[in-house]
C-alpha cells in the first residue's frame, strides 16, 4: 500500500523534501500574478514566459542544488556510507576506554576501576597497548554501521506500506521501533565475527597482534562458526541499545524544544541544534549502556573463554553481576561516545 505525499513527508526528514515540493507546486498551481497581468491583454503586461519564471522558488545558499530522491539508490548509498562514516570511526576512537572495560568484565579482580585498569594496561603493555584490536573493531563496527542504517530507512518504508497512511502517522514510534530492530538483526551477522576477534585479542595479551593473524588463529581453534557463538547474545546487547537509541533522542530533543527552547526548531540557529542534537545523544547514550549492558557482559564472557556458554556466564558472574559487572561507568562512557 503506498503512502500519501502528506503522510509520507511527515516520516522523513522535511529537508529532504521541502523543497521539490516548493518548486513542484510552484510549477503546477497557477500563477496569481501571470494570470492578473495576461487577462488585462495589454501589450505592456509580463510575458508568459517572464511571469513563469518569477513563480520559482529559489534555493537557499546552504542548500544543496541537487536533492536525492527518497528511497532511490542513491539515497540508500548515502544512508549506508553515512553508517560507516558514524559507527566505524567513532567506535575506532574510544577503542582504549572499550578495552579497558571489557578486561574489567573478564578480570575484575586485576581490573578494578577504569583509573586503575589505564594504569594495568599501561604497565604491562606501554601505549600501544590501549588501541590493541583496533582493526576488527574499525571493519566490524564499520559494517555495522552501513546495515543498521541503510536497512533502517528500508524497513522503515516497509513497514510504513504495510500499515498504510493512517496507521503509519498514527504509529510512527512503532515504525522506527520495528525498523531499527529489523536491521539491527542484520547489521549484528555482519559485525559478530569481527567482534569475537576484537574481544578475544583484547582480552587474552599474546592470544594475537589483531586481525589479520586472530581470525584464522580463532577459526583454526573453535571454528567457523564459533565466530557466532556471541550472535544471540550479541542481539541482546545492541538490538535493545539501538531501540533505545533512537525513541529516547527523538523523544529527549521533541521535549527539550518544547519545554526549553521558546522558539520552535526551525527559528533556531544551526549552532542551538547542534548543542540541542548533542544534549539529546548524550541523555541516550548513558540510558543505552543501561538497558545493553548485561548482554555486552554476555558477549565478553562467550568471546573470550573457549567453549563456554550461556550458562557459565550466568554461574560464573551471577544474576546481579550481570548488569553491574565491568562497571556501568565504563559502559555509559562508551555508549556516550558512540551515540
């Protein structure tokens, strides 16, 4: 069932739009001041030609002079490089503050807090030590990144065609809430085996340099398919923390807009959106790390230990450790990085 122009409008972004729908309307509606000067008849009125040109409606100087079509190709590509550009890079820069808080879920006891953990890596392994899995982590969460959110706007529209116009406006939570979680399912098959690289290298020192010699040293060892052993538990981690992601900030910047900022959005500076966009992502990202975190101690535990299992981990960590060991602290930091 396809949307309506108004309901599907009010899914996307309005920028996206706002301004083909100007120029389109512009074109097709008749031309108040073309019809008053030609129905005078005389020789000193516009041209018809003149009049029609006067009727278009001119960018402005930020905007770009070509805009992508919604759910074209192109647009798809631009979502996908926009994924790899957010996640790979970033999760690449917290990289130390990422392995320190994964040996915190491994080893509590050597790694106490995030000062002391710093302090532990720096001793036994000098500086180079806090960027060690750096690769796996920069491929894996970079492809990641270009799943989550190329697939994002497809099963966002696809869900929007299902429940039709109505129903899609009335229900646009829920659209997101489904999309997200649909790619995310995706994005974590594309992300799982670099991530059982990345922990098993920054947990066990010696166990690999990185990538290039932990994949086949890990595949020779469980097998191609211990590579997945942390999928499910993987899902439990991020599936949650993406939901998360995208109703609290979109609901956090409507709020503060509404609440806090007396002039609506578009009145407002690109510099007040930005601080506005930051504050949002911020309040986020520590209420990710909350809701992802037992799974992410799940995924430690599975990627670091051969053989063990789901099981082990609730025996060996317990029901309560499994939110709060590794510290929520570490974790929040992270997510807040992330987001």
């Amino acid at each position: 069932m396809a949307l309506s122009e108004s309901s599907r409008n009010s899914l996307i972004p309005s920028f996206l739009y706002s301004f083909a729908s100007q120029k389109s309307s512009s074109l097709d509606a008749p031309n108040p001041t073309t019809t008053a000067f030609n129905g005078a008849g005389g020789s000193g009125g516009l041209s018809s030609s003149a009049a029609r040109s006067s009727s278009f409606v001119v960018a402005a100087p930020s905007e770009p002079s070509r805009k992508i079509e919604m759910y074209s190709p192109a647009f798809y590509a631009v979502c996908t490089a926009g994924g790899i550009l957010s996640c790979g890079p970033t999760h690449t820069a917290v990289t130390p503050l990422d392995l320190v808080k994964c040996n915190m879920q491994i080893d509590p006891a050597k790694y106490k807090s995030i000062s002391s953990g710093f302090g532990v890596l720096l001793k036994e392994q000098g500086v180079r030590g806090f960027f060690r899995g750096w690769v796996p982590t920069l491929l894996g969460y970079s492809a990641q990144g270009a799943c989550k959110y190329g697939f994002y706007e497809f099963f966002k529209k696809y869900y929007s065609d299902i429940a039709g116009p109505e129903y899609a406006t009335k229900y646009k939570a829920l659209i997101y809430l489904a999309g997200s979680a649909s790619a995310e399912v995706i994005a974590d098959i594309a992300l799982c085996p670099f991530e059982a690289v990345k922990v098993r290298v920054q947990t066990q020192p010696g166990f690999a340099r990185g990538l290039s010699d932990g994949l086949p040293k890990f595949v020779k060892s469980e097998g191609t398919l211990g590579l997945y052993k942390g999928l499910v538990p993987l899902w439990g981690r991020q599936i949650p923390y993406t939901m998360m992601k995208f109703v609290s900030f979109e609901t956090i910047v409507e709020m503060i807009y509404k609440y806090a900022i007396p002039n609506p959005k578009d009145q407002c500076s690109k510099q007040l959106q930005l601080g506005v966009s930051f504050a949002g992502g911020y309040v986020a990202g520590v209420l990710c790390a909350f809701v992802s975190h037992p799974a992410d101690n799940l995924v430690s535990f599975l990627n670091n230990a051969k053989g063990a299992t789901v099981g082990d981990a609730v025996k060996k960590l317990g029901l309560w450790g499994l939110p709060t060991t590794g510290g929520v602290a570490p974790a929040a930091a992270t997510g807040l990085a992330k987001a």
